[in-house]
C-alpha cells in the first residue's frame, strides 16, 4: 500500500486516505513525510479503483508547516530519501501540491493546528473539512520569511482578496470558524469528526461516474484565469466526450431503471 515512518496510506473503499503521522512534532513536515505524499498521490492518479483521496494528520493535527532541520535530512531519514530528493529536485512541491494536481479530488479533513506550510497544502485540496477546535494561518512573516509554497497566487483565488492580504501580511491565527467564514473551509464539524465527514463526502462522490467527476475537476481548474468564453469554450472541449462514454449511459440507464449506476470508467 506505500507509505513511510512519517505518512500512512490505507484504503477506504475506493477512497485513499493519506494520514500525515509524525504527531509528536504536529505533523511537520519531513522528508519521509514529503516522500510518503509525493508517491500517494500518484497512486491515487495511477489505481483507477481510487476515485477520492482524504489527507489528515495523526494525534490531533494537520500540520504545523515544515521542520527545516528535518528536510534537511539531519539525523533521521535514510540515505533512500535523500536519493529521491536528488532524483527529483522537484519532489517536495510537487508533495505540497505545488507543482502537482492529482486526478481524483482531495478533501482535506483537518483537526488541531492546520498553519504555515499546513495551510499552503490545504490551498491544494479540493474540499476542506475543519474540526472545531482547528487553527489556521500562514506565519511566516513573523518569522521574517516568505510564504513560498503558493500563498501568495493561491490564496487570493480562493477567499476574497482582502482576507487573503490580512492573513498574509499579519501571520496572526485563525479559528476554524473564521477559517469558514472567509471561505477557506468548507464544513466546522465536531472535534475529533472531521475524517468520518470527509469520508462521508468522499462516499458521494465515490458513487458518481468517475470519468465525469475528473473531467469537472479538471475544467473548474484549467479554466479558473480565462475569459469566460475562453473557459466556456475549453469546457465545452473537456466535458462533451464524456457524454459519449459507456459510463454516462449507465447513469442514463439507472436513472430510467431507478436504480444506482454501476460505473466502470468507460
């Protein structure tokens, strides 16, 4: 099933849950973890039987950014790492969804501190979901650094413009709540809840054409900087070949039949 000391890869059905598992340090970011993320959310593009991916973090938190001195690889990753780092310069964005999109949609189920790099990889999730007792924020400019894993392209395409300067240029804390008010988060559940309800949302989307859920996801984001006839154009392009596909006539078929479709990515 992949995975490393740091990340954890189990399924759920047709869901791959990715757990970041390093909670004595708050899920910082490590190699092993890097590593561990990077190769789940290629598994996930490259299993056809996984149609939605769920990230969470073990012992109470999401994450709480990277650790520096474990990237650096001092003292605590195997030689096996470091080689894959050197392999693919490119290898830790592309784990932070930076510089990779996976296929299937991510939804992110977030308890406990979720800042600094925590809350760049959420900006690459799908759909959020936030315990309450959860905390957000992007602290880098009190540490005098920059938020360089996408923040600053990022966030402002996802909450309004005003909400996105604030929480970049003060680095102060967010509760979940105001996490949800301003747009960043989708669901507040319950502490301790937040995995059940992104299974439960990714249950519903599990049940839906895999080839049409794709084919959305793709058009929502490749059309997000064009004109509106440029993306109406590229949506047109993306979507109309899924109506010609075996999977939509068997949510036709079902539907006629009142029964629940049988999809089988064709």
């Amino acid at each position: 099933m992949g995975g490393t000391e740091h990340l954890t890869v189990r399924r759920e059905g047709a869901t791959l849950v990715l757990t970041l598992n390093r909670p004595e340090a708050k899920n910082a970011l490590s190699l092993p973890m890097l590593v561990g993320l990077y190769d789940g959310w290629i598994q996930a593009d490259e299993d056809e039987e996984v149609r939605s991916i769920v990230l969470t973090g073990a012992g109470g938190a999401f994450c709480a950014g990277m650790d520096l001195k474990a990237l650096a690889g001092k003292g605590m990753e195997g030689q096996e790492y470091r080689d894959r780092l050197k392999a693919d310069p490119d290898l830790h964005w592309k784990a932070m969804l930076r510089h990779h999109r996976p296929r299937k949609p991510v939804i992110a189920a977030v308890e406990g501190h979720c800042v600094a790099g925590g809350t760049e990889i959420l900006q690459g999730t799908d759909i959020r979901v936030a315990g309450e007792s959860a905390t957000f924020g992007l602290f880098e400019v009190r540490r005098g650094l920059f938020p360089i894993g996408g923040s600053t392209v990022r966030l402002q395409r996802q909450i309004p413009q005003t909400h996105a300067l604030e929480m970049l240029l003060t680095g102060r804390p967010y509760s979940a709540r105001e996490a949800a008010g301003i747009g960043l988060v989708g669901h507040v559940v319950a502490d301790g809840t937040t995995l059940d309800k992104a299974l439960e949302i990714a249950e519903q989307i599990n049940a839906c054409g895999p080839l049409a859920v794709e084919a959305v996801k793709a058009s929502v984001y490749e059309t997000a900087s064009m004109t509106e006839a440029e993306g109406l154009a590229a949506e047109l392009q993306r979507g109309w070949p899924v109506f010609d596909t075996a999977d939509a006539r068997e949510g036709a078929r079902a539907f006629a039949e009142k029964r629940p479709p049988v999809y089988k990515r064709a």
